[in-house]
C-alpha cells in the first residue's frame, strides 16, 4: 500500500506496546515530514541509550554503571528491599518519597498463561541478596493483578520461613474515587487495608 520504506517503518513501530496499526502510520508520516536532523537525533539517541544502559548488578534496575543510583547510595536502607515486577516500578514508588530502603526488580511476574514460571523471574538472586546485605524486610510491591498477585503469594511463601519480615503493599480505593463505582475485590481490599484513626 505504501513505499516499502515508509511501510518498514510503520511495520516496526506497530511492534511497540500500545501503538495499534493506525498510530503506526500516524506516526511514521510525522517522521517523514520531521527535518533530517530531528530524526537523526531521534535515532541516535535510541542507539545511545541501547549502548550505555544495562542492568544494576545487585538489584536489576537500570543503570549506565554496575551499580545503579539507588544500590550506591549509602544513605539507603539496605536492610528493606521493596520487590517489584519490573525498573519502570521504581519510578512510581520513588515518586511517593516514602521509600528510602533498596529495590529488587523481578524482570516480570509468574503468569502460567505466557509460560512465565519462578525460574524466568531473578527469584534466586533476590534470596542470595538476603544474608550478605542483612535483609530483614521484604516489601512484595507486585502489580495488584492476577500475576502480581500470584507472585507476591509465592514470594511469600518462600520467604516466610527465613525469618524476615514479608509485607505486601495495600491496595484499595485511589483518592478522589467514588465508592459505587470502586470493584468488589478493590473495595474488599480497601476494607481489609482499613487502620485506626485516632480523634483528637
């Protein structure tokens, strides 16, 4: 239907998540009337980035170094991992300011549909970070999905006999929703995550 060069470009941009085939072609004529320079620029900076990012040694997040910011940081709790499926996670819980242990970033979550099990996530690497860094908290920050939640149930169970305490993060109601339109299961959720207020 196209050049075939246009339609290589349209065909490899359909291939990135959430871009449908009419975004592709969206998108690859907006890069035909960009300026050479602009697409240039575009993709040598994706060529950088593919060059000079890879993957902290310790806990997986992205990193131009062996270690990322957070692992190098002293000032960090190194005593509290927070688990997360995967690096962009990190970001969102940074994000809160709430968080000043380290993190440990999954690579995924267990989903038996997509023929993920425990031994394509970097389970063993978190349990072998355990003792040598005095772990004596780990917060299960998985996705509150079907995964995410089969994930964290596992990661539970194999944790819990080690003698480190496992937590999971609350989910329930996001501020400014309306509780006729919340799920059942967000809602139970919501009510079980329920703690104390104390009046004044």
């Amino acid at each position: 239907m196209f050049a075939d060069a246009v339609q290589q470009v349209i065909d490899e941009l359909g291939r990135l998540p959430g871009v449908g085939p009419k975004s592709a072609q969206r998108l690859a004529f907006h890069l035909l009337k960009l300026p050479v320079e602009d697409t240039t620029r575009l993709t040598d900076v994706i060529t950088e980035m593919k060059s000079r990012i890879r993957f902290c040694e310790r806990c997986f997040n992205i990193s131009e170094e062996q270690l990322c910011l957070i692992c190098s940081d002293q000032r960090r709790d190194g005593t509290v991992l927070c688990v997360v499926e995967e690096a962009r996670d990190i970001v969102a819980v940074e994000r809160t300011g709430e968080f000043q242990g380290r993190y440990h970033v999954l690579g995924g979550a267990i989903s038996p549909i997509d023929g993920v099990g425990p031994d394509q996530l970097r389970v063993t690497e978190l349990l072998g970070r355990l003792e040598p860094e005095s772990v004596a908290e780990v917060i299960l920050a998985t996705n509150p999905n079907i995964e995410g939640e089969a994930t964290a149930m596992y990661l539970a169970r194999l944790l819990g006999p080690l003698g480190i305490v496992v937590t999971r993060i609350a989910s329930g109601l996001p501020v400014g929703g309306d509780l006729e339109y919340a799920d059942e299961l967000t809602l139970g959720r919501a009510l079980e995550g329920r703690r104390r207020l104390d009046g004044g």
